[in-house]
C-alpha cells in the first residue's frame, strides 16, 4: 500500500528539468551526480527560506540515495562542496535554445547547520532563474536518482535518454560514440576497445534502465567506413513499478518527498465520507499515526471523539502542512506538542459548507468517470456487433451458395468482376482463381477482401433476403435471444 501511494506521489510530480543542467562533463562521482540532482528538484520545486538559502536535509539525501543507517554528514557536505566546484556545460551534446555557450556552477555559497541535519546552499542567480522557470526542459521524476543509486553512472545515462523523448518526442536518436564516453565521464585510456566499453559500461546501463525506469533501450553501432563512430539508440516507454522499495523505506521517502516538497500530499486525500468506510480500522491507523509523531493515545480519542474521524484526518493533513511551510522557513518546533495542541483545539477541521463542496465536486469527477466507462463500453458493443454481422453474413453467404447450379455460379463470377474496384491486383488474383471463389485463401489478405468485400455482398444481393443485409434487423434478434 505504501509503494502504490509512493508511486502516485511521484507520477504526479515530476518536474521540470532544464536540458542544459544534463549536459555536462560527468567529473562528479555517482553519490555526487545525485547530490547535484537532488539539489535541482529542491530549487525547482522549494523557494529560497528566509536566510536567503536553499536547504538540503540529511534525512532527504538518506532516503533518495538509498543509504540505509549511513548518518555520514560529512560525505554529504563534501559532495556538496563538490558540486559547488564542478561548472555545468550548457549545450554539451547539441543546442537547446537556452544559450549558446555558457559554464557556471550551481551552488555559489554553503552553510552548515550540523544540529538540524541541513545543508544550506546559495544558486547562482542565472541558473536559478533557468532552473525554475526553463524555456527547454526534460520532466524528470526523482524516483529515477533512487532507483539507480547504486549503478555507476546510471542515472546521469538515464536522464540523457528522457531528455531527448522529452525534447524531440524521437523514438530514435544517434549519438556520437566518443561524445557519449565523455558525457559519462570515461577517459580517453579507459576502455578503448569497444567490447570493452559495451560489457563493461553500455550492457550494464542499458539493463539497469530497461528494468527498473520507464524506458526501454536497445541500440545497433553505426560505422563510418570501418571505424565505429556512433550509436543508434531506440527509445521506448514502458510501465515501472517500484521495484527497489521495502515497505518501510518507501514509507520513509513518502515522509522525506512529503515533508521536502510538497505538503500533505499523500495522507488524507479521501473525499469526505470514504474515510468513514471502515471507521475502526481508520481510527486505529489515525491513533497509530499521531502516536509515531510522539502524541498520546488518550490525546488522540478525545480528539475522535469530539470531531470525528474525518475531523482529525483533516487536523492532522492541516498540521503536516504547517510543519512543512515552518521547515522551508527553518523556524524550530515540537512537532508533538504542535500536533496536539491542534487536536486538542480542533484546528484545520473543514467547515460542513468546505465538505458538501468538495463531496460534490468528488461526485462529479465520479460521474464524469462513470459516463466516459460507459461510452466506452458502449462503443466496445458496437464494435463486437458489427464483427459478429459481418461473420454471420459470411455464414449465411456460404448457405446460399452450396449447391448453386453452374449458372448460378458463372453469374455471381460476373458480378464480382464488375464490383471489383479498377485494382490490378484485385483483378488479377480474380482472373488468376478462375472467378471462383473456392479458390480464395481466405486466410491471405487479398484474397480475405475479396470474398468478404465482393463476394459474399453479391451473393446476399443475388440470392439472399433483406434481413441478411440490415444491421438493425440483426440487432433486434440479438436483443431478443438475449
């Protein structure tokens, strides 16, 4: 349950990542790339805090990179500090309509709060501007820095590949092969044999993608003469599903993405009623839920009691909210004697008129829903109708047809041969059956067309009743029979 409301979360929020930001020499070692990764999702998403800086919380970098008890806070202020030293290369594998040429750090300025967990960081002012607001743009999701943490340069590999389908909307692009080994940061004395380059860095990525993001990659190596100069990559979407994530560690980026970016975003997003759909297994994960934060039981059943089920899940969704605008500001507080000084006092409990108004507008997406499934089932029928007409004709064609005098027969060959559209090929498979239609394939194409498109309609109109030929009296049996 946790991975699906994960996954929901991230579908909906991906953002908008500028394609130059992509396009530089990869110097920066795997935990670094996604440090700096990290970093854009938090400009692009976040607004600068009071202090003038962007913050980076240790306990979003250990659930995005996928560090599992690791509360090295020195690795993270390194990498940051790396970034802060590395230039971004804009335009590095073509132009992108941002600049023409242009290199800049990122991060122009740092600052350490150990107590809190966070690393401050400043954005150079340019790149900020582009970050926020980018006129070219790939829509990168953060579960993909995740999912490839632990693949060397999978995610840098990755991004380039959903720039480009995001960018150009191509299912194919050709890439220089000396410009890729440095996009992913191989050395000229690395790998110089391509076998080498293929099995030791290209098949891994490449399998690292294809199972656990939403492409699907292959490639062909394309020679100018005889040397090996570029690679021809097909790009194909395909469903992902959180793979990678136990239980518990999807909760605690739920929690992290929630808490960083976004709000309330997951919890309590049940229209007004379905919360109360199963109201003790509801009370029970809310009492669990305020007990976690560090609130008392007994706090927690007054509070029930006296709003409701509903009532609290709305205190609790306001409160969350609270707490992440007061993070973004760095403002301290107890998070347990907040929350339960809300329950207590009933703040963030929606007004009846707020409920009735979002109920009806829930309704209405439901029936709008229920409209369009109905459409489409209707329209599924028809479609299953009209097959099912179509073979009964055929059916019926064939009775007319067996044991037809000779005569008969010559004069539906005559006819066919006068319907047959001014086709050579139509014609000619005609005349090359002898005009009979015993002689049609029926399983071939043309021949399929011919005896369903000429033959049976002129043996129906020879011989057949009005009934065989109109749909609707078709319709009416069906009706009946069913």
């Amino acid at each position: 349950m946790t991975a699906l409301r994960l996954q929901q979360y991230l579908e909906k929020n991906t953002i908008k990542h500028p394609t130059a930001l992509l396009h530089f020499e990869r110097r920066l070692s795997d935990f670094e790339q996604g440090i700096l990764f990290l970093c854009v999702h938090i400009v692009a998403k976040t607004e600068r805090a009071p202090d003038g800086f962007y913050h980076l919380n240790k306990s979003l970098v250990r659930a995005v990179m996928r560090q599992e008890g690791n509360h090295d806070y020195t690795r993270i202020t390194e990498a940051v500090k790396a970034v802060s030293k590395t230039d971004l290369r804009f335009n590095f594998m073509g132009q992108d309509r941002t600049f023409d040429s242009y290199e800049a750090p990122l991060i122009i300025g740092r600052a350490l709060d150990r107590r809190r967990g966070v690393v401050a960081f400043e954005v150079h002012p340019r790149i900020e501007k582009l970050v926020k607001d980018p006129r070219v743009f790939a829509r990168l999701n953060i579960y993909f820095i995740s999912a490839l943490a632990d693949v060397r340069r999978g995610y840098s590999f990755y991004a380039l590949f959903r720039d480009f389908v995001d960018r150009t909307k191509t299912a194919e692009v050709t890439l220089d092969y000396f410009e890729l080994r440095a996009y992913l940061g191989i050395e000229e004395s690395q790998y110089q044999i391509f076998k080498d380059f293929k099995f030791r860095v290209l098949k891994p990525l490449i399998d690292a993608v294809n199972e656990r993001t939403d492409l699907r990659l292959s490639y062909e190596a394309v020679k100018t003469g005889r040397k090996l100069t570029h690679l021809k990559f097909t790009i194909q979407p395909q469903a992902w599903q959180l793979q990678l994530f136990d239980a518990e560690h999807a909760e605690r980026m739920v929690t992290e993405l929630v808490k960083n970016f976004d709000g309330p975003v997951i919890e309590n997003k049940a229209a007004p009623g379905q919360i109360e759909a199963d109201n003790d297994k509801v009370r029970a994960a809310l009492i669990d839920q305020c007990v976690k934060m560090g609130v008392t039981s007994k706090t927690v059943v007054r509070a029930l009691g006296k709003h409701g089920v509903q009532g609290v899940g709305e205190i609790i969704a306001f409160t969350k909210g609270k707490f992440t605008k007061m993070d973004k500001k760095g403002e301290g507080y107890d998070a347990a004697n907040y929350l339960a000084k809300m329950l207590n006092e009933g703040v963030g409990v929606k007004a009846p008129e707020v409920r009735k108004r979002e109920a009806d507008a829930q309704k209405k997406l439901g029936e709008r829903a229920a409209a369009n499934a109905a459409k489409e089932a209707a329209e599924r029928a028809e479609k299953e109708l009209e097959k099912r007409f179509s073979d009964f004709k055929v059916t019926r064609a064939l009775e007319l047809l067996d044991g037809r005098a000779a005569a008969d027969l010559e004069k539906l060959q005559d006819c066919v041969a006068e319907a047959l559209p001014a086709y050579a090929d139509f014609r000619r498979r005609w005349l090359d059956v002898g005009r009979d239609y015993r002689n049609l394939d029926r399983r071939k194409a043309t021949d399929g067309l011919i005896f369903r498109g000429y033959v049976v309609p002129e043996t129906l109109r020879l011989w057949g009743k009005h009934e065989d030929t109109d749909l609707e009296v078709f319709r009416t049996k069906n009706m009946e029979l069913s």
